[in-house]
C-alpha cells in the first residue's frame, strides 16, 4: 500500500502538524480514527476529511515507515553533504521532524515510495531536492554497509545487531534476512479464520456474495484483499469467519487442546486466540481468558456470543498473583493447557502499524522483559503435571523469546522444552510472532 497519486495535501498538512504535536505517540490507526471517522464539527481543520479517509491513511502510513529516513534526507540535503549515517541515527530525535518544511517532508516520502507524480509540487527547489534524492538513492543502492541498508529500508541502523541476532538464532540465510527487511514496508493482506464447522467453499461463497474479495493461498489459508468492509459481511455478522493474523492461528493452533480439556489464556486481550482454541473443543471443557483491561474483555465476550461459544469465561487479572484456581480446574491440580501471548515490543507488527517501530526502546524492552518474566512466574504455577505451557510474543527480538524460554527452563526445570520457533514473515505473508510450547513433567 503505497502513497496514491492523487492527495488532499491541504488537508494531509494540517494533520500531519497535529500528529507531530504529540508528546508521545499514540497507536496511528486510532488517532486516524479520531481524526477522521469522529471529527463531525464543520469547521474543524478536518471536517472535509471523510472523503478522503482511505488517502490520507495510505499517507500517513507511508510516512511511519520512511520517517526517520526523510528526516536523514533533510538534514543531508541542508548541509549538502553525506552523513556519517550510523553515527547520525545515534543523535536522532523524532522531534526534528517538526522543523523540517512540511511540503520538504513530504515530498521525500513521495521520492522514496517512487511515486515522484504525487509528491507536493508547490517547492521551489523541488529540483534540487529530487537531483539530491536521485545521488542518495544511487549512494544507498550500492552500499554494502548494514546499517546504510536498514536505513533506506525505513530501520534504525542501531537495529543491525538484533536483527543479526534474529537471523542466526532462526538460522535465516542473507536473502531471507533481506526479505524480512524488505517485507517491512509492505502490509499482509488481511488474514481470516473459519470459526464454525462450515466447508471452507461456502464461507468464501458467502463472502463473495457480500462483495468482500477474498482468495486462499496455497496452504489453504483465508485472506481478504479489498471489497465491501468485513465487518458488513453475513459471514462476520454471523461468526463464520473472524478476522486473525496467520501467524496469530499459528499461535492458537500450538494449543493443542482437545474436547473436555481446561485451558487459560492469561493474557487474552479482546480474544482471539481464545476464540480459535474454544472453535476446537464443541463447546466442551473450559476456556479462561484473562486480561488486565476489562475493556477488552467485553470485546470477547460480544465475540464468543456470535460464535455461540459457551464454554469460555473471562475476568480480569494483573499477573501480579498466581491465578486463584476456578473449583473444576483446581480439582485437577491445574490446567491441562496454558497460554501466555505476552505483553512485548510488537516488532512483529510493524507491516501493519510502522509507527510502533519508532517506539521501540531498549529500555522499553527492558521493561517488558521484567513483566513477561513477572507473568511466566505467576502463571507457571497454574499448569498440572502433564500440562503445557505455551508462550508467545508477536516480537522478532530473540531476547523476549528464546531467551526468556532459556531463562523460564532454568529458574523451573520441571518444565521441558517441547518446541520454539519464528512464525510468519520471512517465509509468510503476515506478520513475525513466536512461539514455544513446554510440557511439565
């Protein structure tokens, strides 16, 4: 999804001012939401906005995956010289971006998108600008050096080391490492799960009837690309189908939980991956979801409604206690499966949300690593001799993964590492998760 050809800039200049006010950044797509589909005042800056809804994303996310890079652009074409760019991304700051020329700034993305016919035109060294471009696109193209590549392909260079780190950990070759690079920049189609014993012609029918395009790849996977909404399709209405990321199945399906089985999904969210475990058990056995925010979990409990699942039950915990075991579950000494999709960096969802990239800390990750572990350790607790633990993140940074695996076997060698791999991209198109299964004996 690239930048269109034809742009409301009068309208994409005034919200990209107002988004760049922010202290902090919010999720993008619910600030577009907010600005766009909510804003009804008529003479607010954005009231002519709903037209043009769909352009003004494709914009907005155009510039989360090139925004560091315009701004390197802007400062090297001012100074008129080549930056020492590893050394440059050190001292950066997202701030500067608001002393760059609006129209400057956007004229750089248009250039990187290799869409120049859409670039603002009202620059009066719109030539110079594109004659600087064409050197640093030639200078990049031809460059070998890791952090000069990331940096062209809208990545910090200070990443080089953990995506090192990822490539020889999944054993990925230097093409596959390129293609997990190059796939940043291109957002997966919308992957859908068949939730109801429905043969899979008839719900694509179904869909299709509704207008939505949908298409199977060759696994025989669901997918949407463009049409009708899905949320105006029978099939959704009628819990058929739900909207999931292949990688997040994936995720679900490393549950293998069987009929009558008592599972936990500890950090449940609004439930999708409890959606998809119960979607196995024919409403038999139990399916606790937790969440810290009860407000997601009112999303799941509108979900499993319209899917007339029965058997899940959700409240809310902190993961700051072990898990006070419901009557049935604490008879049998624990859960026969628990699933811990843990709070993280969500690097793995960059494709779909580029702003989360430039929220990625070290000390941030710091902080996650703690309260992943804070969580591993009081829902360890939960799990029944015989029972698995599955943990799960939607991060490619091998430190929320394997080494918090390696960290969790040490500190409980009870358990046993059953299997831990990479999900999705490089090799699928969706987003980058993981996920390892361990059994307690």
């Amino acid at each position: 999804m690239a930048i269109p050809n034809k742009i409301p800039y009068d309208i994409l200049f005034d919200l990209w001012r107002t988004w760049l006010t922010q202290n902090e950044w919010m999720p993008l797509d619910k600030w577009l939401k907010n600005h766009l589909r909510k804003n009804t005042n008529p003479k607010s800056e954005f009231a002519s906005a709903k037209s043009n809804t769909r352009e003004l994303s494709l914009c907005m996310f155009s510039a989360m995956r090139y925004f560091q890079l315009a701004c390197a652009l802007e400062e090297s074409y001012q100074k008129q010289e080549m930056l020492n760019w590893a050394a440059w991304d050190k001292t950066w700051v997202q701030s500067s971006a608001k002393k760059i020329p609006v129209a400057g700034f956007w004229f750089w993305i248009a250039l990187r998108e290799k869409n120049e016919n859409a670039g603002p035109k009202a620059l009066r060294d719109l030539t110079a600008r594109k004659a600087w471009f064409d050197k640093l696109e030639q200078y990049f193209s031809l460059s070998e050096q890791p952090e000069e590549i990331l940096l062209w392909s809208g990545l910090r260079p200070q990443w080089v080391p953990l995506l090192e780190e990822r490539k020889v950990k999944s054993q990925w070759t230097d093409e596959q490492l390129t293609d997990f690079i190059n796939q940043q920049n291109i957002a997966p189609p919308l992957w859908l799960r068949v939730q109801k014993s429905l043969p899979l012609d008839d719900v694509v029918k179904k869909l299709q009837q509704d207008s939505v395009h949908v298409e199977l790849d060759q696994e025989g996977h669901l997918f949407a690309r463009g049409g009708k909404h899905l949320s105006g399709a029978a099939a959704h209405k009628e819990g058929l189908v739900e909207i999931q990321d292949l990688a997040s199945q994936q995720i679900a399906l490393a549950v293998d939980v069987k009929p009558g089985q008592k599972v936990w999904d500890a950090c449940a969210g609004a439930g999708g991956k409890s959606l998809a475990i119960a979607a196995r058990m024919n409403n038999k056995g139990v399916v606790i979801a937790t969440d810290l925010h009860g407000y997601k979990l009112e999303e799941l409990k509108r979900r499993s409604k319209r899917a007339e699942f029965h058997n899940i039950r959700s409240f809310e915990w902190a993961g700051d206690e072990p898990l006070r075991l419901p009557k049935e579950v604490a008879q049998q000494q624990g859960f026969d499966w628990v699933l811990i999709d843990a709070p993280c960096s969500s690097a793995g969802t960059w494709r779909r949300n580029p702003d989360a990239r430039w929220r990625l800390s070290e000390s941030d990750t710091q902080e996650l690593i703690a309260l992943q572990q804070k969580i591993l350790t009081n829902a360890v607790k939960a799990v029944r001799a015989g029972g698995h633990l599955v943990y799960a993140t939607c991060s490619w940074q091998v430190s929320e993964n394997e080494a918090q695996v390696e960290w969790f076997i040490k500190n409980n060698p009870e358990f046993v590492l059953v299997n831990q791999t990479m999900l999705g991209a490089p090799f699928q198109d969706s987003d980058a998760m993981f996920v390892a299964v361990l059994k307690r004996n």
